[in-house]
DNA sequence: GTGAAAGCGCTAACAA
DNA sequence: TTGTTAGCGCTTTCAC
C-alpha cells in the first residue's frame, strides 16, 4: 500500500491536519513541526492522492480534449499547444479521439462528465446543435478552438476563414494571377470548407470583378488524394488557370503530384498555394507557399481562455481571432 | 450542484446502496426498485463521480503517456493506437509531452502518481537508468512502446530495429546496388540510432563482404535539415553510391531535396529508402519506399499489455516485436 | 498553532 | 432483496 497522509502524520507524531497544512498553507506550521512533516513525507515518498483531494475541492486540474483524428498533423500541433499550456498552470490533458463519430463523441462527454473534468476544449469539427445540448447538460466550462458554431455562445479561439481565403486570393493578384482557382474543402464544412470558399468569391469578386466561379472551383475533403482527383477534373475544364488556391496543404500536394505527372512544373506553369502550414509544406518539393494558421498558438489561447472561465473571470472577448499570415516559399510565381 | 447518489435514492425511494447496486450489480435488484432507480437517474441527469468510486476501488481507468513530442507525425500515430485500445477498454489516455526534458519528465511522473493511474506508457525515448529508479519507486505498471531500454526489465512492444536495418539494406541488394550508403541517427540513440546502423553494417558484411563503412556512413537527428546536411556531406565524400538507406522518412526527403537541387533525380541516378512509413512518404515526390513500422498497431498492444499487467496477468513475453514490412514506392529502382 | 471531527460521493461488508 | 454503516484519503471548520 501507498503511505497516506496517516502514514506521515504518525511517522512525525502530529495530526493529519497539520500534514494536510503543511502541504496547503505552510506558512501557518511552526517551524519545528513542518520540518518533522517535510523529513516524514520525504522518508515515505508520500504523495497527496488527487482523487480524495478533487473530491473535496472540486478541482481535478485536468481538462478533456475533444479531437477528431489525433493522428493528423495540424490537430497533434493543436494539442501540442494545449499541452504546453497546461503544463504551466498544472492541468493535465485527457486525450479523446472522436473520429468524427457522434457516438463516440457523446460518450467521451459522458465520461469526462463523471471524471469531473474542470472544463473541456473542442477542436476543429463543427460544434453541433446536438453537441451544444448535451454540453449544456453537462454545465462544464467549454471552449473551442479552431472551429466554431452557431449552435451556442461559446468561448472560441481561431483564425479568420473567410478573410483567409480573401487574402490568399489577394496574394496571388498581386503576383500578377488573374486566372485563380480554387480546391475548396465541402462546402458543407462550417469550418474550413465554406468560409475559405467565400473570401476567395468575395475576393475575386472585389479585385478581379469575375463573378461566375462555378466553373474555377472543385471541391475535395482536405485529402492529398482529394486534391489530386480535384486538380484533374479542374484541369480538364480549365487548362488557362495560371494559379490554384488550395484549401490544405495536402490538396495542394495532390494537385502538384497530378499537375506533376501531367508534365506540369510548378511554380513555373503554374502556381499552387496550399493552407495550414503543416509540416509536410516546408519538406515538399517544391516547397508550398501557404496560409499559416498559427496552430500552436490557437492551443495555448484556448487553454489560457479556458483557464480564465474556470477561474471564474469575465472573458475579456468571446471569440478570440487570431491572424494568419501567408508563408512565401516555392509553388508561388510572379508573373 | 450536481445530482448525487444521495439525490437518487431520495427521489426514487430507496437507500444509496441500492442504488449503486443498480449501477453496479443491477441483477440483483428487484425489477421494480431497478425501473424506478433508473428512472430517477434519467430525470436528474445523474452520473456516479469517478473521484470517489476510484477512491474506493483504487482504479481510475485513466493511464498517462509519456511522449516526447506529440506534434510529431509518428508519435501522433502512436498515440491514436493507444487511444483506440484504450476507448475499447474503457480507459482514458493522460498525454503528457515531455518535450526530451528529464525535469519535466519527473514531474509528469509525480502528477501521475497523484491522480492514481493505473498504468503508464513511455513512448519513443530510451528509458534511462534515472526514470527506471524513479518509476521502480512508484510501482505502477508500466509499458514501452516503441522504445527500449537496458535499465530494467520492462514489458515493451517494438520493432526489431536491428533487423528492419539488415533487411531494409538486403532490399537495396536484391535490387541490384552495392554502393550503399546510409543516413543513420545519432550513434549514442539506442532506440533508433544505434540498432538500424548495426543492422545495416551486418547486412553490409554479410551480403556483400563490405567492411569498412564509416565513409559511407553519415549522421542526422532523423528531421529533414539534418538529412539535407547529411547527404551534403555523403554526396561530396561518396558521389559513386546508388542507393542510399535513410532512418528517417524526414531524412529521406531532406536528402532528396538536397540531390534535386543538385541536379540528380531519384530515383534515376540514385536511390533513397525510408524508414517510418509516415504519412508524407505516401505524398511526397516521388512517393517514398521505405521500411514500415506498424505503429498504429504498436499503440494498440502496448495498450493491451498495459490492460493485461493491470489485471494481475501474467505476460505472456515481456518483449512483443511487430513485423516491419518494405512498402515499395516509387524512390528505388532496380539497376 | 494544533487536533478532533465532519464530510466530499461512493462501495462493500454486515445485518436484517 | 434491501438498508445501515464504516471508511477510501483528504480538507476544513471548530474548539482549544
């Protein structure tokens, strides 16, 4: 068995109290009998058992994270940042993999639930009406980061969308493009697929004065393999296409390796540029020129905002937006 | 304030013990008193606290990871083995990212201890003598994955990396290359340094009666940049090799990215295979052959020994070895 | 400054 | 089959 605090308190001949004080409030232990405490605990290894203390002070320090594919780049970045920023406040991380699979998201809800989680972050899927009910249910502190949802108010860290595929677009008109397309995510994508969509209309719309996109724009699921069956049926109605906007890196990867095998060279015939800033687009060749979410730090706001909520403070703003930026490297030309 | 059981028995008429035999042995409670129990549980949205059962019970079913870097591309696949595993069993993953820093590593081990797991996984670092004398301390079951160590007996689950080295090198020869060179890891890594080099030097003397290899050895940290230099310095002591082993799919594309801009094309003047099976061998250009580790499934069994250690049974081999496999791409070429 | 005692929410004897 | 009670390990009054 474990030492407890028993253990100590009869190891250093005083009561349990003044153990439990000496590990909370030492400032208010004689001297004498804090040494005698501090030299027991060390001679056991006593550790303090969170779970009795969390069942008093209704504190676990630890919070869930709700994800739905732990194994894809720009979500273990994501935790990454969470992680860190726990670690400097002391909460721990309880890791749960949705795959997107509502059953097994409600179920995660519920188990958080009874481990008394202090609150729970929810990561880049759209927040569902039904997800919003449930987590009402559950009255737990709530944040998302890098997604959102109209199904509820609720604390949320992320960059602009919309304005991202704006400034995409604006990037590549002023390296002379006038010929953009797009490989969009679905448009049914509340989070990255639609939003993109709309700043590269409303950009091509505002900057170029093109109104009729249909034909420029294919759609894919973020997927290399997506992006490569999306530049295929794109190329084929639209060869004059000097450059692609990308809503992933991984679509632009499959757009190049079909663009590739066509006998296309990128930048030089034609250029592509990617979303994310994941990994793969400074290891790529060429290099990818993309929209940079700042992933990591979308982590560390969103566990610092949820932080403040179980603390109990006022949240200065509820829907923190961070900036993108475009990262130049070498699937980008001017012309 | 949350429901209790308190708060169930007393709207459903009956005492708390029969109510947490409902939820617990609910065979033994009489159909009627069960009915009513369970309707009252609904009513109140009533879930049992996992605090306080797991103080009593001394399981938690949580268990914490230690990883070094989960943004990394293997880590994060490793980790969603586990967490798969763990979902089917009822267990919940803990991630602590450890960041290779041995004081952070300590205090993951202490936070553990106090939120009672019931078990650890140390993934992906070798496991030194200090954290072995430390968890020996602790005595709480605990698995490596991916990793090994000489510092104790421990259940681990693995590739063999010494013979995924040989045979990775035995590819190349039946392909028709003897200048072979290699991208190791650091020599003083004894998890994926030291073994994969060992391999290759062994199947080096065996297949081809090579001996002296050092000038056609070089070093990296298994990322891209440190295969980029690496193959730098190969190409200028050894511009006659055709093929060229990597311990790191990272590696591997950055030396592909180093011969590309040298004017050399891969695999037509020289070949390069990989090692991890990462998700950008599959979409990189070309597409990278490379020894696979099946690391999703190494997540997986060492999640089941864990279970199994935790139940109190007796482990079958302390040391599970996967098989690694040569998944051919397109970065090889027989000559 | 210190100890005794109550109680957090639950399970597990033990009686009935 | 059911209820009463002790107690898991700790914090927090409340006296002293």
């Amino acid at each position: 068995m474990r030492p407890t605090i028993k253990d100590v308190a009869k190891l250093s001949g005083v009561s349990i109290s003044t153990v439990s004080r000496v590990m909370n409030t030492p400032d208010i232990v004689s001297e004498e009998k804090r040494k005698r405490v501090e030299e027991a605990i060390r001679e056991l290894g006593y550790s303090p058992n969170a779970l009795a203390r969390g069942l008093i002070s209704k504190q676990t320090h630890t919070v869930g994270v709700l994800i739905p594919d732990i194994s894809n780049n720009y979500a273990s970045e994501l935790v990454k940042g969470l992680e860190d920023a726990g670690h400097q406040t002391g909460i721990s991380l309880i890791i749960c993999n949705t795959d997107r699979d509502p059953e097994r998201m409600v179920h995660y809800l519920e188990i958080l639930k009874q481990k008394q989680v202090d609150g729970i972050v929810f990561t880049s899927e759209y927040f569902s009406e039904e997800y919003a009910r449930i987590a009402a249910k559950h009255r737990v502190p709530l944040v998302l980061a890098a997604t959102h949802t109209t199904a509820a108010e609720l604390p949320t860290v992320k960059i602009n969308d919309e304005e991202a595929g704006f400034d995409a677009v604006q990037y590549l008109v002023k390296k002379g493009h006038r010929e953009i397309g797009m490989i969009s995510g679905p448009k049914d994508d509340l989070v990255a697929g639609l939003p993109r969509y709309l700043g590269y209309e409303r950009a091509c719309r505002e900057l170029l004065g093109q109104t009729d996109l249909e034909e420029r724009v294919d759609y894919g699921d973020f997927r290399y393999e997506g992006g490569y069956t999306a530049m295929q049926r794109l190329y084929h109605r639209q060869p004059d296409l000097t450059a692609v906007f990308c809503a992933s890196d991984e679509m632009a990867l499959g757009a190049i390796t079909f663009l590739h095998e066509r006998g296309l060279r990128v930048p030089d015939d034609i250029s592509i540029l990617g979303f994310d800033n994941t990994k793969i687009a400074k290891i790529s060749l060429p290099k990818l020129t993309t929209v940079a979410q700042p992933i990591y730090q979308i982590g560390r706001e969103a566990m610092k905002k949820l932080n403040r909520l179980t603390a109990g403070e006022e949240l200065i703003e509820l829907t923190t937006y961070l900036r993108h930026r475009i990262i130049e490297r070498d699937s980008v030309k001017s012309i």
